[in-house]
C-alpha cells in the first residue's frame, strides 16, 4: 500500500491517528522540501527509526518525475508512507504520485492533517465563510510578474471578502518570501496597472511560524510593513488581507487579536511523551 500521511503544521498537531499510521509502514519517505515542519527540538523521525520504521529523507526530486514509478512500484509489495508537513493533497500537493499508484492498481490511503488553511484562518479570529479564493504570491521570474494573486486580491475584495494569500517559499535552499517582500511585488503590480487595489493604509495581518514556539500573529498597515519597521526572521509567513467592511466582532478581534497566545510545547516534553507512546505500541 502507498499511504500519504500528513503531519500538520507541528509536532504539536501531529494527529495520533497519523502517528498509529507512520508506525504500520515499513518504509517512511520524509518530504523535506515543501515546507517546514516544526518538531520543536523533537527527533520525531529517529524515534520512528527506533520503532522498526525505515526512514528516509525525500527532496525533490526523490518525489517527482521518474522517482514516481520506483515509490509506485515499491509500493506494490511494501507500506509504503510519503510523510508531508500540513496536508498532504492540500498545502502540499503529492497529486501525480497518488494518480499513478491508482492507474497501475496500487492501493492507496490518505490521511488528512491541519494545513496553514484551516488554522491560518482559525488563528486570524476572522469569519471562515467571508473567505474567498486563495492565492500565492511570488517573485517576478524572468522579468515576468505573476498577476494572478492580485487579481484575486481585487475579486475577493469586490465580493467584500477576506483574502489569504501563501508566499513562495523553497525549503529545500531555503527561501522564504517575507511578508515586506510579497506587498512590495503586490503594490508594484498595482502601480503598473494604474489602480489601487490594496492602500497603504489598509490592514494586512501577518501570520509567522504558525503552530510553532516562536508563532505570532501582526496586525499592521500595509505601509507599515513595507517601511522595514518589523524584522521578521522567523518563516514561513501567510498573508490575509481582510475585506475593507468589517464586522464588528472581526474588527474587536483584529483590535486585540496580537495579545493572544499561540506558543506550543512549553508545559510538556513532548519527546518524551511520543518515546513512550512509541514503546508502548510495539
């Protein structure tokens, strides 16, 4: 069987039920290169190892193009899991691998975990179903700019919807747009389009690190996040542009939302807990 098992956002989320699954296969390919996974200090993947699990860790190109048919094929005689930071067929996608074990009568299981989807949009205190399509903003390549997140950006806000926006980001050689980066890209597109889709003085709400010890959340203008004004060193980042109405509950939450607490693993040994946890199973 090919088993794709999503890890969330964190050790922190991790689902006990992909735990049980990750302990079932014989071999686990870590997906390294999408984004990061947050173990907090954990050696989560070499108490797997410990367990009897084979664990290998997967860049890119261990999980693309021609690698696809010897994961396939592997699969045919062995549980095979490919573990993915988030989810695995929404914040990250591993969409060809599944449709090729399914053509050539391989069995597959997946297991859903949280994604910078639903807890971006938990943490952000806005209300889930004033959300509209969702876009990722990246750098201009080749002196070509991407328009299609401003586009979305204008068609959210027409409809009085909130706007999530991901940043390009390539773990594997560590690039991770930043928050000042992306409204930059954003607002020289709207200056060359001669049309003000998002102002200077508008709210942008910064999530960094989500479900991380160093997770915070920033409200600020878009001008003050252009300005420089924030360091932000602690990737990846999401965006929300908020619609320009608020509700006023959605506006109290904005108004207070940067005292909340969204720090992890402070009270418990986490580590500790997952190695007996671990033993006990075997």
């Amino acid at each position: 069987m090919l088993r794709l098992v999503g890890l969330g956002l964190s050790i922190d989320l991790l689902p006990i039920g992909s735990l049980l699954k990750l302990l079932k296969c014989d071999k686990v390919l870590i997906d390294t290169y999408t984004s990061i996974w947050f173990s907090e200090g954990v050696d989560f993947f070499s108490l797997l190892g410990a367990g009897g699990v084979e664990v290998s860790y997967a860049s890119r190109r261990d999980l693309e193009g021609r690698a696809i048919d010897a994961i396939v094929e592997e699969a045919r005689g062995r549980d095979v899991c490919i573990a993915t930071p988030g989810d695995p067929l929404i914040a990250t996608t591993h969409s060809a691998i599944v449709i090729e074990a399914l053509k050539r009568g391989v069995q597959v299981e997946v297991s859903p975990s949280s994604s910078i989807l639903n807890v971006g949009v938990s943490i952000s205190c806005l209300q889930v179903y004033r959300f509209g399509r969702i876009a990722t903003v990246v750098k201009p390549k080749n002196g070509i700019e991407y328009e299609y997140p401003l586009q979305i950006v204008r068609f959210n806000r027409s409809q009085d919807l909130h706007t999530l926006l991901l940043l390009e980001m390539d773990a594997e050689s560590g690039y991770f747009m930043t928050p000042r980066e992306a409204m930059e890209v954003l607002i020289s597109m709207q200056t060359r389009w001669g049309e003000e889709v998002i102002g200077l003085n508008d709210t942008v709400v910064v999530l960094q690190a989500v479900a991380s010890s160093r997770s915070r959340v920033y409200v600020r203008s878009v001008g003050e996040v252009i300005s420089g004004g924030i360091e932000f060193r602690e990737p990846p980042y999401t965006l929300i542009i908020p619609a320009r109405r608020l509700h006023p509950i959605e506006k109290e939450c904005l108004d207070n939302i940067e005292k909340m607490s969204y720090s992890y693993s402070q009270h418990i040994d986490i580590g500790k807990l997952l190695s007996r946890c671990i033993a006990e199973l075997f």
